[in-house]
C-alpha cells in the first residue's frame, strides 16, 4: 500500500473488496493440483510427438543408426538413470515430512533431491563433451541431441522449482501439514520428469 | 422459484449508472477480471481480423487480372503467408477465446475464470507475438504459406521463416495457458447445483475444443521446435538432403492443424445453440445430442488429419482409413446441424442481427460442410488437391462458419458485455453486405478450382480472368460490410439504447446479473432451478407470453420435452 495518498474511503473500498475476495477464495476447493496435472498432460503431448518423429525417422531409415555413426557407451547415462530414478523416492520423502508439518525433513529430502538433480545435469553435460558425433553429424545425432537436450531443459526447471521451494522455506511457517502444494508441485513435476527420461532412455539407449 | 422469479427477486436494479462500467484504461492493462480479458482478446483479435482483411483485399486487387501487375510474386507469397496466419492464430482462435473468457464463468455461475493471472499472462502473449508477424513485413516476411512445409520453408528465408515459427510458438503457449482455464473451469467451477448436463452448450463446446487444444498444438510446438533446428541450427530433420523427411513435419503440422479447423469452428457451435433458442423462444433440440456431439467431433478430429495429405504418397490402405474418418465426422456434425433446424422449427422466430447470422451460420457452414465430405473422397481430393476448389471449401467453413458464428455471438452478447444494444437496421445492412460478399466471393472459386486453378500462384491463366473478377467484387463488397458493423459497434458502446439486465428474455446465468456484470459477477451466487433452454415449457418461464406458448405447442415430429430428454430413458 501506498500510504497517505490513497482517498481513505476508496481504501476502504478496496479493503473490503479484497476480504471479500479473500473469502470468497475460501469458499471454493484448490484447482490447482487440477490445473497442474492438465498442464502435465499437455507437456507429455510435445514429448509423445517428438518421440513419435524419433520413431518414425528411425523405421523410415534403411540403416539406424546411420553408417558411421560412432558407438555410444552405456556407463555415464545409465549411473544417471539410477540417480534420476532414486530421486523421485527422496523427493517423495519430503512430501512425507511436510505432511507431519516437519519443514526441517522436508529441506533436507528437498536439498537431496537438487543434488542429485544436479549431479544427472552434470552427467549430461559430461556425456555430451565425450561424445565423437555433433548435433549437425546425421539424422540419429540430431535426434538424439534434441530429445535429450529439450529433457534436460524440463530436469533444469525441475530444479528451480525444487530451489524455489527451498529458498521459500526458509520461512519455517510458510509450508504446513496442510498448506504445501507448492511442495506437491515441485514433487509432481518431478515425477513427470522422471517418467519421461525412463521412456527416453528406453528410446535411444535400449531399443 | 424459477429461476427468472430469482432474478427479480435478487438482482440489483440497474436505474441511473450502467453497473460493473469499466474504466477505459483498464482495458490497457493487465487486469485479471475474466470480463476485461474476453473483451480484450474481441478487440484485439477484431484488429487483427482487419489486418487480415486489408491483406486478403490486397490479394484479391492483385488476381483481379491474370497478370502480375499490383504486387510482386514474392510479395504475393508474403501476403498470402501473413494472412493465413493471422487470420487462424489472430482472429478465429483469439475471438474464440475472448468470448469464452468472457462467457465461461458467468455461464456457470463462477466469480472468475480457475487461475486470473494466467489467464491475462495469455492473453498478453497475443499482441506482441501478432506485432511481430505484422511487423515483418518492414524486415522480411514468410513466404512459405500458413502450412510451411519443409523444405519450401527453409528455402525462402530465414528471418521471415523464424519470425513464423516465433509467433506460433508464442500463440500456441497463449492458446494452451487459455485451454487449461477453460478445461479446469468449466470441470470444477460450477455452481452446486448445476449438473454437466445442465450446463449450457456453449460450456460444452468450449470443453470439447480446449481439450483439443490441450492435445493437439504441444505436437504443433514439438514440430516448430524440429524446424527452427533446421532454419537455424543447421540440422536436417525435415531435409531430405540431410536424410530427413519431411512427411513427418507433415504429419505432426496436421495433427495439430486438423483439429484446429475444429478448435475454431467448435466455439462458435456452442455459440449458435445457445443463440438459436433464445431467439426462436423454443427450447433447444437434442440437449444431449448436441453437447455429445461436441465430444464426438473433437474425438474423431484427432484422427483424420491426414486428409490433408492425400497427395503426399501416403499409401492407399491409410488413405483409406482417414477417408473413411473424415467422412464420419460429418455425422455428429449432422446431428447439430438437425438440432438446430429443429429448435428454430415451428418456433416463434425473431430476426434480429444476431438470429440472422445465426441463421446464416448455419447454411454457409452447411455448404462448406457438404464441400468437405466431396474432398474428403481421395479420387475427388486428388483432382482438386491445390486448387481453388480447397480455398473456397476452407472459407465457406471458417468464414461462412466461424466469422458469422463470431457476428452473431457479438450481436447477442454485446448488450451484456456493455450494457448497451447496438443498432438493429445497421445490423441487418451489415448481415446482407456480409452475406452477398461472402457467397460472390467464394462461391465462384468452387468452380475455379474444378477448371483446375491453382491456389497461392499470384499469376493465372487468362481463361480464368471472369470469375477472378467476380471473386473480387465480392471480396471488396466483404471489405465494406465491415463498416457498418464498426459504425454500429463504436457508436452503440457510448450511447446505444441501455439494455437492461435481460433484454432476450433468456435463461441462462449470464444474464440474471447486470449489463455489464459488477466485478466478481454475481452479488449471489445464483441457483439452478430449470434447464438453460426451457423456454415455453409448463410454468418455467413466468415471462413468456401467451401465444408464445400456444406456439411452442407445435413441436417438431418426434421432439422429447426438455426435462424428459434431460432426464434419459423413461424408467422401466
């Protein structure tokens, strides 16, 4: 609020407006966990189209992978699958803790799960410098690089959520047992995340 | 109590000021009233539309002569580009969205749209994804066609292309933030008392299309993104000579593109049910038909799209099955269409502006319909495959269709939205204007496409010269007919006749608040007591004269009372 320069009878005004609002907010259930989980639907749809591409490129293919097409070691990617996999059971725990309204559990699982987060981006990046083929190599390089790539992107905003919500809370009373969706979200869209790589990485790597 | 009986009973009076009266600056911000968002994406999509026009004038001014003599062929692609893209992404789909924005949450009897922010974070990717488009043509514009497809696409310029490709993503991200409200809203945001089956069919229409939105532009994005590698990375996903194919941007553009037809045409379906009724005082036929229906064509829209690629090798036994498809979905398009010629049968039939275009909605559309069925027999598609004969299908559905069905939703929702009637001889001159232009423009290119005229080709045998000439007649009558509407519009919004809470006497919700609606929408949350379309039926409608219910007697052969088609089957 601005202060003196505000007509007290439009602050008023306003004020009332505003617990109205504030009651009427109450009245009606959350719809976000609702909206969250409609987005997560519409996110999946640019992953199935883009793996669909993938598929198709590769059964069109007389040769998949192209002829020349260097081999790719299966180390680093797959320590990076079983971080990611785990994560998704630490980051639970954290929604475990902040329903018992313990916050201190839920920064610790929280800051578990960034670290590990974290240390999948860096194994990507690492893969990434030791591979012997570029985005521009052929069709199979292209692919790979942009469907690894553009998940990499959803695990890097996974973890600003999850940083966001350790940074808010510090506050020990701004998450509760019965006030924490974005807790829940962070935790779901991580989920997400996960259940895509583990398809992806049947994709490229398995099939 | 009836619901009427509620309205006068609860609803504040509206002597003196026009209630809910927005400032005009609020118009210029972001504001997450769902009320200032619709009108919002009306106007700005309505600017857009003009844009749209000038260039499509321009075009037509340039085919007025077979030779090449007002623009030059590249700037003939521009424009062509241009306004295909503004005309689908800045005009149908916005105003769609406008009006759902604006008609949702009072439908249902909710005090705003699920999630506000988001919704004016929506809405104001709009306008500067649409200046970008529009500014292109001062740096350089795309060439490639609303549809451009690799590797035309990335042949004809990389600015242009990726100032495309932009736009598009940013209006797909808008179109998606929208449908998620829509979808959370209409599911979850009713009134206690009103059931999904009592909701009106604009609600049901709207529910139907966001969930083709939800579904179908991700893919659309999934392919901008694997083209701008192409067009700017170098990569060759869709460049067969990098081994790519680009079939499969084909696919994944269509698969989008398709059920974008629908996500255009469907709102304004929900639009023309909720219209038909109130101004032919009946109920509506086939509540339930109707609203299924919706679903109906929005399940099968997502698997005919490769109707669009008959021409592309796609192989026979896959032509098959999306001919086959294609041609179902005419079925529960049929269904409404019988729906609402059986809803204004035998009814008490006003013919103002809105109940006109509604009308004409309906047969334009029909046209456009049947022309669809004819191209969606793979003989028949591969002879006019790229001719006329398609540009004159596409207007009769998204012209005739979609911008009557906008009209008509305007003329019967603008005393709501501004409290003030606009002006019905103006309206009128405006449908006729619309409505000769429409058909001389467009009617002759059924018959330019069979002669084997090819679309997006500024230069054209001289044999064709006549009917050219006639299209563009039509196209400037079209450009006139928007005049009136202007005039009519600008002038009624300051000093129309005030319009009262419910000036059709109809029953939904949206009109048992003021005109304009105050902030919030309701000063209590209205309770549903009867159907959205039981007019004349029994003792629902105290307002109802009596010889409106002595003509309501003469139901349509085989009519199911609204409250018996509500209920199902009669119990055993």
């Amino acid at each position: 609020m601005q202060g003196s320069t505000i007509d007290p009878a439009k602050t008023a005004l306003n004020y009332h407006h505003e617990t109205e609002a504030a009651a009427h907010h109450e009245e009606h259930p959350d719809h976000r966990l609702f909206g969250l989980l409609v987005f997560l639907g519409a996110e999946s749809m640019i992953f199935a189209g883009l793996f669909l591409a993938y598929l198709t490129f590769r059964v069109v293919a007389p040769v998949w992978p192209p002829e020349g097409t260097p081999e790719r070691e299966l180390l680093v990617p797959g320590i990076n699958t079983l971080i990611l996999i785990s994560s998704s059971f630490v980051i639970h725990q954290a929604d475990v803790a902040v329903k018992k309204n313990n916050v201190k559990g839920l920064r610790t699982w929280f800051l578990a799960t960034a670290v590990m987060g974290a240390i999948f981006l860096a194994g990507q990046v690492y893969e990434y410098n030791n591979l012997e083929f570029g985005l521009k190599t052929n069709l199979y390089a292209s692919t790979f690089y942009v469907l690894t790539g553009f998940h990499g992107l959803h695990v890097f905003l996974g973890l600003c959520l999850i940083l966001a919500v350790l940074w808010r809370s510090r506050n020990k009373e701004h998450y509760s047992g019965e006030h924490h969706f974005g807790v829940e979200a962070a935790e779901i869209y991580w989920h997400f995340v996960d259940v895509i790589w583990i398809v992806l990485f049947f994709l490229l790597y398995i099939l | 109590m009836t619901q009427a009986e509620w309205q006068s009973t609860t609803t504040p009076t509206t002597e003196g000021a026009i209630p809910g009266k927005r400032k005009w600056q609020d118009y210029f911000t972001f504001n997450t009233d769902h009320k200032v968002i619709g009108i919002q994406y009306l106007i700005t999509s309505f600017i857009f539309y003009m844009i749209g026009g000038v260039l499509a004038t321009a075009i037509r001014t340039e085919l007025a002569t077979p030779e090449s003599d007002l623009v030059s062929p590249e700037l003939y692609n521009n424009l062509l580009t241009v306004h295909g893209t503004v005309m689908i992404f800045l005009w149908i789909i916005p105003a769609g969205s406008g009006l759902a924005n604006y008609l949702i949450p009072l439908m249902v009897g909710a005090r705003d749209m699920a999630f506000p922010k988001m919704n004016a974070l929506a809405f104001w990717m709009v306008p500067p994804a649409g200046l970008v488009l529009i500014a292109s043509f001062f740096l350089e514009a795309p060439q490639a066609g609303w549809t451009s497809y690799p590797p035309l696409s990335l042949m004809t310029g990389k600015v242009g292309e990726g100032i495309w490709i932009f736009t598009l993503l940013v209006l797909g991200t808008s179109s998606i933030l929208g449908a998620i409200n829509f979808f959370v809203t209409i599911l979850r945001m009713r009134v206690p008392s009103m059931g999904i089956n009592d909701m009106p069919l604009f609600c049901w229409s709207m529910l139907a299309a966001s969930a083709l939105i939800l579904i179908g532009t991700p893919v659309l994005a999934g392919a901008l993104i694997l083209l701008a590698f192409d067009l700017l990375a170098g990569t060759a996903f869709f460049n067969p000579t990098g081994g790519g194919d680009p079939i499969v941007y084909q696919h994944m553009f269509w698969f989008y593109s398709h059920p974008a037809v629908y996500i255009m045409i469907l709102p304004l379906f929900g639009a023309i049910s909720d219209i038909l009724p109130v101004h032919s005082r009946k109920p509506i036929f086939g509540y339930r038909a109707i609203a299924y229906s919706s679903l109906a064509i929005s399940f099968l829209g997502l698997i005919v799209w490769a109707h669009h690629m008959f021409t592309s090798g796609t192989p026979a036994w896959l032509r098959m099955f999306f001919m086959i498809t294609t041609m179902v979905i005419a079925v529960p398009t049929g269904i409404k269409v019988f729906g609402w010629l059986a809803t204004i049968w035998g009814g008490k039939i006003q013919l103002n502006s809105a109940m006109l275009f509604a009308m004409g909605f309906i047969s334009m559309f029909v046209i456009g319909g049947i022309s669809g069925v004819m191209v969606a027999a793979v003989p028949f598609d591969i002879h006019v495959h790229d001719t006329y004969f398609i540009v004159a299908h596409l207007h009769y559905v998204l012209f005739g269709g979609s911008v009557f069905g906008i009209y008509a939703a305007i003329y019967h929702w603008f005393p709501k939205m501004t409290g003030r009637m606009l002006n019905e001889p103006l309206g009128i001159v405006h449908f006729i204007l619309t409505f000769i232009g429409m058909n001389l423009t467009f009617m002759p290119m059924h018959e330019l496409g069979l002669l084997g005229m090819n679309r997006r080709i500024a230069l054209y045998d001289p044999k064709f010269a006549t009917l050219n000439l006639v299209c563009t007649i039509g196209s400037y009558i079209l450009a006139v007919s928007t005049l009136p509407f202007l005039a009519n519009a600008g002038w009624s919004w300051i000093s129309g006749k005030k319009a009262g809470n419910n000036p059709w006497r109809a029953l939904t919700f949206e009109w048992m608040t003021t005109s304009p609606p105050a902030i919030e929408n309701f000063e209590e949350l209205p309770v549903l007591t009867s159907g959205p379309y039981d007019y004349g039926s029994g003792n629902r409608n105290p307002e109802m004269e009596p010889e409106e219910s002595q003509s309501n007697m003469e139901a349509p052969p085989g009519f199911i009372p609204p409250e018996e088609a509500r209920a199902g089957s009669p119990e055993p």
